[in-house]
C-alpha cells in the first residue's frame, strides 16, 4: 500500500492531475482523472493530507474528500506559482501544490461548509443586482441629459423623477423614447425589487444566528457585514489572533523595509475585497454617526478623527473592528464598549 503522506490535485473542469508525495517529500503517486471517477479515486486512497488551489470548485471537493476522511487543506493560487518548475502543465502545478503546501510558514484558506456557501450566494446575487442599479441609474441620468433633462442621483429620486418625466408631455421626449424611458423605469422597478428580496434573504439568516447577533453589537456592523464575515470565516481558530484576521482581509500596511529601515505603505488590499469594502463603509458610518465619547471605543474614534483624515480613519477603524469581530468570534461575548481596547488586541 502507498505510504501517501500529501495528495495535491490540480482540479479542472473534466480533468483532473493527482500528485502524491510521502513524509520526506518524495513523489510516489501520480495521476489524470476524469471528473465523474475523481470521487472513488480519492476515497480508495490512503488517509492522507489533500490540497487544492482555492479556486471555482475547491470547497466543493474538499467537502467530497472530507466525507471520506481526508484531511484537506486550500492554498491560494499566488503561492503555488513561485514553486512551479520548469514548464506550467497540470503535472507540474500539482507537484507545486504540494511543494508549497510543505513549506511549515504557509498559509491556508478555510474550507467552507455548504451553509456558508448558502449565505455566500445571497451575497453575490445582491452585489451583481446592486451594480445592475448602479449602471442602470447612470444611463437614465445620461440618457435623459440629451434631451435637456437633469435627473437628480440617487435611486429613490432616479425612480421618482423618472415617473414625472414620463408623464410630462412638455419635455423633448418622443413617443419612441418615452416608450424606452416606460422600460428603463420598468427594468429599475424589477431590480430593486429582487434587491429587497435578497436583502430580506439575508435579515432572516442574521435574525436566526446567534453569531450574527453578536456581531451586530460592534458598530459599524449591520446584517450585511455580519453574515458576510460568518461566511467566510467559519472558525476563529483559524487565526493566531485579531491581527492575522485583519491581514487576512488586507487591512494592514504592505511593507517595504530593509536593514533597520523600515516603510509602511498603504494597506495591503489582500483578501476578501467585498468583506473589506463593507467594513470601511461601516467605519464610515460609525466616523460620521458615532456620538457617544464617553466610553473607550467612542474616545479612540475621535481621536482619530481628529488625527487623520475622513479615509484614513476609516480605515484605521474598520482594521480595529477586524480586531473586535476577531473576538466576538473567538469568546462567543457581545461587544462591550468600554473594553474596546481588550477585545481589540
């Protein structure tokens, strides 16, 4: 029997490129799959260690190979490139998977379960729908400026002003583009309905998950970042601590330093971009709406207001309420105010 200590597999759509090394690292088992034997393959191998690239697919087959009873492990695509010799085939991105994995300072992406990929649907229909509005908002305003007519942004105001339009017959409009303009309010009606389905999709997930209560209690969070953060960490075990999380979603300055010279730049930018996005848009908020400067959260908001400018301390907040949720995560307690500065280490 093969003594398989790592499995890296090169996963595809129909193909698939198996690569298996032992404890010392030597390769002893190598392999192409069709998609529909990959499973039974798998399962008749060695309990061993498998790793995949995080990529379209991977959670799914780690759920596969997990059932049974393989540890499985996701490595991100960037990490692997550097390990890959000689020419780029699917034998040799498999060794590479494997090379990397090995390495003991690598980093993993957490496999997600199907009830986190549920939530992550939610939120990627809703992200697509709200730029559709977006896009959709911008060409009424710019189609209806070649016509002389000046729609005042935003989606409630875009929606009312273009009923108006509509039924104003002293404008330029024609019989063809007011018929078009009938569609166009059609199209933006439908879109922001479906929105608010998603919308209350994801207010009923918040409202059943203990979790997601708890993280409401940071400010700042609302339904939108709470299910998106249960979404993509499952366990905060998985981090070493608070900062590890907030690296993880690229909230802390990339470097650039040599000898005893040391220079921070702008944040890195790694990670979960949509996650990241939600948490300065509700540092934003907190920045701007926060009044309460009686407790250490709300003394350590305006001190930074009051030190940085509008973007910068969002950002600054939205990687100590990386810290925070760290916590809220990692004690299963509700944020308390007062001790921002413990639960933010």
């Amino acid at each position: 029997m093969m003594d398989i200590h790592m499995l890296g597999i090169d996963i595809a759509k129909n193909i698939f490129q198996l690569h298996g090394a032992d404890h010392s690292g030597k390769s002893i088992f190598k392999k192409r799959v069709a998609r529909d034997q990959l499973a039974n393959t798998v399962a008749n191998l060695p309990l061993c260690e498998i790793v995949m690239e995080a990529c379209s697919g991977s959670n799914y087959w780690a759920r596969i190979f997990q059932e049974s009873g393989h540890t499985v492990k996701l490595i991100s695509p960037q990490f692997v490139t550097p390990f890959v010799k000689t020419n780029k085939n699917d034998a040799n991105d498999a060794e590479a998977i494997v090379e990397a994995a090995s390495r003991p300072s690598m980093n993993f992406v957490p496999v997600k379960q199907i009830a986190q990929q549920d939530i992550q649907l939610i939120h990627r229909v809703r992200s697509r729908l709200s730029k559709n509005r977006t896009a959709l908002i911008n060409e009424i305003r710019g189609l209806n400026v070649e016509y002389g007519i000046i729609v005042t942004p935003g989606a409630a105001k875009v929606r009312k002003s273009l009923c108006s339009i509509i039924s104003d017959e002293k404008n330029e409009l024609t019989d063809l583009s007011r018929a078009c303009m009938q569609e166009l309010y059609d199209e933006l009606v439908e879109v922001e309905k479906r929105l608010k389905q998603q919308d209350k999709k994801i207010k009923n997930i918040c409202k059943n998950n203990d979790t997601c209560r708890r993280l409401l209690t940071v400010p700042g969070v609302g339904e939108l970042t709470a299910t998106a953060m249960i979404a993509s960490v499952s366990n905060a075990n998985e981090f070493n601590n608070g900062r590890h999380l907030s690296a993880w979603l690229g909230l802390v300055p990339r470097q650039s330093s040599s000898g005893n010279k040391q220079v921070l730049l702008g944040i890195s930018k790694r990670g979960d971009r949509y996650l990241r996005m939600l948490l300065i848009h509700g540092a934003r908020a907190v920045l701007t709406r926060y009044k309460n400067t009686e407790n250490d959260y709300g003394r350590w908001v305006l001190g930074k207001k009051s030190t940085l400018n509008l973007n910068k301390a969002a950002v600054a907040l939205a990687n100590k309420n990386a810290r925070i949720i760290y916590s809220v995560l990692k004690t299963g307690c509700e944020f308390e105010s007062n001790h921002c500065h413990k639960v933010a280490a």
